[in-house]
C-alpha cells in the first residue's frame, strides 16, 4: 500500500544506485518525508469555500494543489540532484546517513519510537510504511527533541530542498501546478517592452559555452587579443593589459576606466551572459543560472542562507536595485578610525556622484507595490519616519522580478553601463571561464616592500569541450571576484595576509510578515508586483556614532523562495500558508554587523551572530511587527522555527507587546529542545579589508595587495567593515577610486610591462 504513493519507484528494484548517487532505499525515505512536508490532505480540511472563488477553474487549481504531494515524481529525485551537486558535503552525508537509516526498522525504531510499530509481523516498519499522520507526528517531535539536533538538521535540509523544488519545478510551458492555486502569475507584462533582441555586450564578448578547442584561439584573435597556443602543455595564452576577475559591481566599474583610459581589457566571468530578452523571470531556472551555487549556498553550520550574484553583471544583474550613498557616519568612521582619509576625500564623494549619474539613479517612485505600500502605510500610522529609496532605474519602473535579472532592460546593473562602456573601448569578456589560480612570481628587481610579482592568471573554461586551459598575462591583476571568491582565490595561490578571508561581514537579515487578506483594499496588488525595494524604514539608534539600529526593508520572494524560508508545523498549516502567499507582505530587517566571518576556501563561510548584533536585529524585528499591525495586518509572524505569530483582530496593546517581548532571535545553531532562526544574506563585504598596513588590512588605499606587486582588489571585499546599508553605490564608487589610481600607476610606469 505504501509503494503507491511513491510511482517513481516502481519498476526500478533492480537499480541499487540513481544517477545522482542515492540509492532506492535511501529515495523511498527521502519520498516519504517528502510526502510529510506536503502531503495530499482531505477536502474537508481546507478553509476556504468554493465561492470564495473566481470561477471554477480557479477552484479546481484549489483542489488539485489540495490533493497534491511532493513525494510525486520528479520532487524528490530534483531534491537528491540538488543536494548532491550543491550541498556541502557533511550535509550530503548527514542527510544520506539519515535515510538509509529511515529505511531499516531497526533505524526507524530508534528515530521514530513506538509510532513505527505495526500490529503485522514483523510490527516493527521501516519510515516509509508508517501511516501518514504517524509519520507527520513523528517529524513534528524531531522538531523538538532535546537530543536529536542531527536528525533535525537533515530535515529542514530536506525540508527546504523540497518546497524549493516543488514550487520552483517548471514544466515545458513554463508553468507550475501550485501557482495558479496560490495566487502567482509570472507576467508577460514585465517584459522588454520594444521587444529588441540586440545584446549590448555582443562585439565584446567571447562565451565559452559556445566555443570549442578548435574555435576558441580564432576568436579571442578576432577581438583583437594576443594568442598563441602551446599545443605541448594544451594552454592557450592570451595577453592584455589589463585583466579582470569578475564583473560585477567592482569589475565593471574597473574594466570601464581601465578601457576608456586606452589599455587593452579582459575581463574573466564564470558565469554567463544574459540580455534582457534572455530572462524568463521563472525563480527556479534563474537562481539556478545566475547566483552562486544556484541561489542555496549556506554558512558551513547552515545558520545563514547566502544570495550572491554569478553572471555577467554580478550582484548589480540580480540585485534588488536599491542605491543608497554610503552613510556620512560610515564614512567618518572609515576615515578616522580606521584611518582611511581615501574615504572622507572629495575624490570619493566626486565618485558618489559620477556612480549615481553613470547608472541613472533616481530619486522618486511613481507607484509603489504591495510591500511597500504596507511599509509606508504603517510608518505613517505610527508617525515613524519612512525614507523613500533611490533606484538605478526610472521612477514608474514597475518591475517585481529584478531580482531574476530584470526583464525590461530598465535597471542599470554593469552589464547594462559600464561593461558596455568597456566594450565599446575594446575590452573583451570572456564568460564561463574561471580563475584557477594566479600567476605569481619572485619579485627581485621590483618594489622591495613587496615579495611577489602578479603576472596574470591561469584559468579553465566550465564547457568541457574546452579542454584547454587559458594563461592570461597582463601587466596588472584585479580581483573582483566579490567577498566570497576573491580571498579562495588569493589564498589557494599562495598569499599569506592574515587579513585574507577574515573580517567578512554579511549584513545579517531577520524576516518578518503581515497577511492582508484581499478585504483590505485600500493595499492594492500582490507580493510579487511592483518594485522591489522603494522605501526604508531607518529604526533609531542611541549610539552617536550609528545612524540606525537595523533599517527594514522589503524583499522579493517568489513562491519557492517564501515556502522554503517559510516555518512547518503541520502539512495542513503549510499549505494554508501557501495559500495566503499572495497577500503576506514581508520585512526585512538589516542590521550593520559588528560580529565577522571567515571565507578561506570557495564555499566554505564561518560566521557568527554575536550579541550585539543579535540585540539590534530584536530591536529591528519588533519595530517591523509594530508596522505591520499598524498598517492592519489579521496576523503576523517572525520565521522562527515554531511558526511564531499573533493574530491581531481584536487584541489590545498589552497582548501586542507581551507577544513583541517574545520576539528574539534565535542563533541557528539547532541547539537542543531549542526553537531557531533562519539568517539571510545578500550583502557580502570585508574579506580583503583596506587598511594603513598590512598588520591592519589585506590591501592598501590604493587597492594593492601587499606581497604582489600589480595585484589590485576592486570589489566589496575591500570595505573595512560593514556599511549598514545597501553597498552598491559603496562598492562602485570605492571601485572607481581605485581603478583611477590604477591608471595613474599605469601612466607613471610604476607597473612594468608583461614580459
């Protein structure tokens, strides 16, 4: 009786391994806490009534995502796939070791107890043939077990995955059987709107994917660059002058200066190339193709989910568009304490202002969306200040997908501005190619101070019919690889700065959420409409020398993204969540980290939550459930773990604030019999900290390593802390800065030439 609800097992006993190295055993497990997390449920079960819909065919949607389970195939085989290709390899283990287990009584008794047991021999059953509501009881203890942190750590692996794939998974139309039951539409009207198919970056740009060995040396020649192969060692060596890693909001900015000063540019990017036209604004296949590790990269203790760009563009391609000059406490600080005068200089606000006017920022937004009319709407209730937030785009840019690259063509991210400054200049693009290490050598008739002399990089194409590597020469190295990648890179090379990889800074974020049922009408739209970001709430700060405690923002989440980060404590409570997701608006919470991390090798990120940092992210989380009630929210919640929330009909201020009192930010840790949270992070910056020596920073002010000579940082790896508030106006004008005083090292002939 069990099997049937797992048909994507039949007919395969024979196998003993998937392709995607779990075995079926370890799939039947896997299917059936699948089938937990979103299980079929009974009509009688759900809330809402047929006439609360718009037709019938919206009631059959209702229905059948009522009667759906996520132990269907493909589901779980895309939740093995992913896991086994982008977790961590202690997560895989955990999690495989955990099924496996599952799928022996003997494992099944020791997880799950007296629940498992059957009155047919052999009375004790395996995960997969416990009753549905028995399996969902035993989860719901796991959750909670004092002693069982393990086993809860493999489920919300699981778990997440799951409802990742689930509302994420697209068939060959583009669509997904929940969406029209939730309420989600990907628009057609959020599209090019004079349907060009031009590439701007097309004269400039060499994508691998299309190469082959036998094509590539021709077409690097065709744009103009020094080839010449050495068939014996199959490398193909390229010269420039001027090589960048990277393309994002440091690496575009540097290619365009460099370029436009007259020197000949590559720039190097692992990810690929995207038009507007080429954006689908489906969640699943965008994150999958343009953020780092598809979208799921996590700390290496799983207590913090991490976005970062991986596309020509970077951050500034993906990122939500807000463009916020670096705070003038930010900067004074910087100045002063670190003694950093770089950042207090006219030449850095002059840069402020050449960044906002380059990327066409603006100042007004002409319509807002859902989110943040509910932003607004509180702030003004409570008579709180709330600031509205420059764009890199038009006042009626509408757009709710930017965070998928934005399908208009309207935001300005580099691959739109400055790369195409740089094309246009002659500098070429070379994509899915990746840095492997960097060319370093003994710098003996060089700078004294500086032991080793940079002379470009070897890297490797990601398309396997490219078998052979690429030795780039140039007379100088910038990695801009962003805070993730540029110290792996550094290190695995040889450099020995203590600085590197330490002092990395995540802007940690907390998330909050009002459900506003379609009765409140005067909040037009849905979640997923409008600009993402177009106000800010700043929460005040006691300390003098902050200008806030945390500021609350709003965020795009797609249906997978918000089941994913969404609590579970009841198949039932989920999909009644999920049918609400049109109308739950939510909040971030930003703070300024004064705790750091570590990133040494690709992949791998440490960090910490401390004190402090935990007081301000309270602080801000209660301020934006105090907004979210005053702009008339039934019931709102955090993301903790127990599906923390008040329902807020009826309910007086003493209730409010008994419930605000219970708001505290848990550390991620699993700890045991504890309740948790889920950190988020789309600002990475500090891991090749600027500093006045090299006891105090990974580079100097001028953006210069200090062993290797013509080896330069221009990314936000460089900032000496965090900044507290979106960095992209930070890193593009600290970027231009430094590639300035590049080209003046370049016109003095401080860097010699490639040998």
């Amino acid at each position: 009786m069990r099997k049937e609800c797992h048909p994507l097992l039949r007919g395969r006993k024979g196998d003993t391994k998937y392709k995607h190295g779990f075995s079926v055993s370890e799939m039947e497990s896997l299917a059936s806490i699948c089938e937990v997390v979103l299980p079929p449920l009974p009509m009688d079960a759900l809330k809402i009534r047929k006439a609360d819909q718009a037709d019938n065919d919206s009631w059959d949607s209702v229905k059948s995502f009522w009667n759906i389970s996520a132990s269907r195939y493909p589901i779980p085989h895309e939740v093995a796939k992913i896991l086994t290709k982008r977790g961590l390899i202690e997560a895989v283990l955990l999690v495989r070791v955990v099924l496996w287990l599952l799928a022996t009584r003997l494992g099944t008794f020791l997880f799950c107890g007296f629940l498992c047991l059957g009155e047919k021999w052999p009375f004790i059953n395996n995960f997969s043939n416990i009753s549905l509501e028995k399996r969902e009881k035993v989860m719901q203890k796991w959750l909670n077990h004092r002693f069982l942190s393990p086993i809860r750590l493999a489920f919300v692996y699981i778990k997440v995955l799951c409802l990742y794939v689930f509302f994420s998974w697209v068939d060959e139309n583009g669509d997904n059987p929940a969406w029209k039951a939730i309420g989600y539409e990907v628009s057609d009207d959020e599209k090019l709107s004079n349907a060009s198919n031009t590439r701007p970056l097309e004269k400039g740009i060499i994508e691998t994917m299309n190469e082959s060995d036998s094509t590539l040396e021709q077409s690097l020649a065709k744009k103009g660059l020094n080839v010449t192969l050495d068939s014996k060692s199959n490398i193909l060596k390229v010269k420039c002058d001027a090589l960048v890693v990277g393309s994002g909001c440091g690496g575009g900015v540097a290619a365009a200066v460099l370029a436009s000063a007259g020197h000949k540019v590559v720039v190097l990017e692992k990810g690929n190339y995207f038009a507007p036209q080429d954006y689908s604004s489906l969640e699943g296949p965008s994150l999958d193709q343009q953020y780092e590790t598809g979208g799921i990269l996590a700390s290496v203790d799983s207590r913090i989910l991490i976005l970062a760009g991986s596309t020509v563009g970077g951050g500034s391609a993906i990122n939500w568009s807000a463009c916020i000059r670096t705070p003038h406490k930010v900067l004074k600080e910087w100045s002063e304490n670190q003694k950093l005068p770089f950042f207090s200089s006219q030449e850095y606000l002059s840069a402020m202002d050449t960044v906002c006017e380059r990327i066409g920022v603006t100042e007004n937004c002409t319509q807002e969306g859902f989110q943040n009319q509910v932003l607004r709407k509180g702030c003004q209730n409570l008579g709180l200040k709330v600031d509205c937030v420059p764009r890199n785009s038009s006042g009626n840019h509408y757009c709710g997908s930017c965070g998928y690259g934005c399908p208009k063509g309207e935001k300005q991210g580099t691959q739109a501005t400055w790369l195409v400054d740089a094309v246009d200049q002659g500098a070429v693009i070379i994509t899915g190619c990746k840095a492997e290490r960097l060319l370093l050598e003994s710098n003996k008739n060089g700078n004294g101070s500086k032991k080793k002399k940079c002379l470009g990089v070897l890297a490797k194409a990601l398309n396997s019919k490219v078998t052979m590597k690429l030795q780039i020469e140039a007379k100088l190295t910038i990695s801009s690889g962003g805070a993730l990648l540029t110290p792996p890179l550094l290190i695995s090379s040889g450099l020995k700065n203590k600085n590197i990889g330490r002092n990395l800074h995540l802007h940690p974020v907390l998330m909050t959420w009002g459900y506003f049922p379609e009765s409140n009408s005067e909040l037009k739209g849905k979640v997923y409409e409008g600009g993402i970001i177009t106000s800010v709430h700043k929460v005040p700060s006691n300390d003098s020398k902050s200008d806030s405690r945390a500021i609350i923002e709003t965020p795009l989440l797609g249906p997978a993204s918000f089941a994913s980060l969404c609590p579970w404590e009841s198949g039932l409570d989920f999909k009644q969540r999920m049918l609400n997701y049109p109308r739950t608006a939510h909040f971030i919470t930003i703070i300024r980290d004064k705790a750091s991390g570590q990133v040494t090798s690709e992949g791998r990120i440490s960090y910490k939550i401390n004190e402090t940092d935990r007081e301000n992210l309270r602080a801000g989380l209660q301020q934006a459930l105090r907004i979210l009630i005053a702009a008339g929210a039934a019931e709102v919640g955090t993301h903790r773990s127990d599906g923390q929330r008040l329902r807020c009909n009826g309910i007086g201020e003493n209730e409010v604030q008994e419930f605000l009192d219970s708001v505290c930010p848990v550390d991620g840790a699993l700890s045991p019999g504890e309740h948790w949270n889920l950190y988020c992070s789309a600002h990475q910056m500090g891991s090749c900290r600027m500093g006045v020596s090299e006891k105090e920073g990974a580079v100097d002010e001028n953006g210069e390593t200090w062993e290797a000579q013509g080896l330069f940082v221009c990314d936000a790896s460089v900032l000496p802390t965090a900044v507290g508030v979106n960095p992209m106006i930070t890193v593009q004008s600290t970027a231009y800065c430094i590639s300035n005083r590049i080209v003046d090292y370049l016109r003095k002939g401080q860097i010699s030439e490639v040998r």
